[in-house]
C-alpha cells in the first residue's frame, strides 16, 4: 500500500522523504492556506521533494474552467495528478482529463455510487473521506470495503486512496481492506514509526550490554 503526505508545508514533506515512508502528496484549498510560504512556492519545493504523485486541487467549479486549469495544473510537472471535486461538473472534466492523459484524483467522494462512476469516467484515483463520514457517525471505512469490492468484481484499475485519515488505526484498516493509498497528516505518519514498547526496549538492550562490560563488536 503507498502511504501519502496530506499536507502542502515543504517541511513536513522534506522531513517524512528523507524517512522513506512516502510515495506522494495530497494538498486541497485548505490545507494550501497553512503552505508557510506562498502556495506556489510551497508547491514548487514539494514537487522537487518527491519523486512522483503530487495531487494538486482545482479552483473552479464550471467544467470548462476546470479543465483548463487541470490542464495548466497538468503542465507544471509530469509528478502531477489533477485534484477534482465529485460533481457533475467534476465528471464532466474528468472525462475530458483523462481521455487527454492527465491524471486525475476524484476527491470528496462519500458514497460508492460516486466510486463508480468515476471509475467508469477513468479517474486515475478515487478518494473516498473516511474521517468525515466518521464524524457524522457513519462508519466510513465500510465505503473502502465496498468499493475495493465494486473494483475488483468489474477489475477498474483506478486506485482507492483512503482520505480524511485520522488515527494509526485508519492505516491499518486501509490496509487490511485493501486500499491502494492511505494519505496521512504528518503527526498520524509519525504515530505510525513510534511504539513505546519499541523504545523502552532499546533502552534496555542498551543499557544491559552497557552493565555487562563486553566490548562491542565493531
Ligand atoms: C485528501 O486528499 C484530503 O486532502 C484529506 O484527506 C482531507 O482530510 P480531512 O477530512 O481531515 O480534512
């Protein structure tokens, strides 16, 4: 499963690349607003940060302004994948995108009817809100489990990327239903490295070797 960086702060991206653990980024309008710098160059240094799947959101809502700007979006680099809202409007550009070659990622999907179709359309990523759904005391990640289902009965290639992640729990669910992708906020991918068993643990190994005098081996 790839684990992505939902994040558009070249920092954090800097710091979990430097790790290894990430395959890409997701940005949206609002996590753009916490960019440090300015957004353009924020994106600029992220592209430069990762080797590939960096999703970047449209601002319009009109399907002829969205495909224009999923094609500029599309011209800033090959690592690009076009973010689209799931509307009518987003389907009609999606169709358009992805008939040319562009990438797309659908995005605030809460339903897998809205899987579908975008699958159908040719969407290069499905993202499905897990974390939304859960505030709304629906149980989001029965969504993942249906649409991994819908996918492979009918074999769509698009990929199922687990959104709005909220806990260490999440990822292990995305995984166990067979997500493509799970897209984490910094402090969930550093939950994900941390155990305090782990720790507790090297100190002990550390500190029994040390109290027995023995040299070490190199
Ligand atoms: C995904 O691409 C979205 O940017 C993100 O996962 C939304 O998460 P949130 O519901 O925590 O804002």
């Amino acid at each position: 499963m790839h684990l992505y960086l939902d994040s558009a702060v070249p920092e954090e991206v800097e710091k979990m690349a430097a790790l290894g653990i990430i395959d890409g980024v997701t940005t949206n309008p609002t996590l753009a607003t916490k960019a440090g710098a300015t957004y353009k160059e924020a994106v600029q240094k992220i592209l430069s940060l990762v080797e590939d799947n960096v999703s970047l959101e449209v601002l319009s809502t009109d399907s002829q302004s969205m495909i224009r700007e999923g094609q500029d979006l599309a011209k800033l680099s090959d690592k690009v994948i076009v973010k689209l809202p799931t509307t009518a409007d987003g389907l009609k550009a999606l169709r358009a995108l992805s008939t040319s070659g562009i990438r797309t990622n659908m995005t605030l999907v809460f339903s897998a009817n809205q899987a579908l179709l975008v699958a159908k359309l040719g969407a290069y990523i499905v993202s499905p809100f897990v974390g939304r759904l859960d505030d709304i005391g629906q149980t989001g990640i029965d969504v993942i489990g249906e649409i991994r289902r819908i996918y492979d009965n009918y074999n769509f290639q698009t990929k199922i990327l687990f959104a709005s992640v909220r806990s260490p729990l999440h990822v292990k669910q995305a995984a166990l239903l067979g997500a493509d992708i799970a897209t984490c906020p910094y402090d969930v991918l550093e939950k994900l490295v941390k155990h305090p068993l782990t720790d507790v643990g090297l100190k002990k190994f550390l500190d029994d070797f040390g109290a027995s005098g023995q040299d070490p081996l190199v």
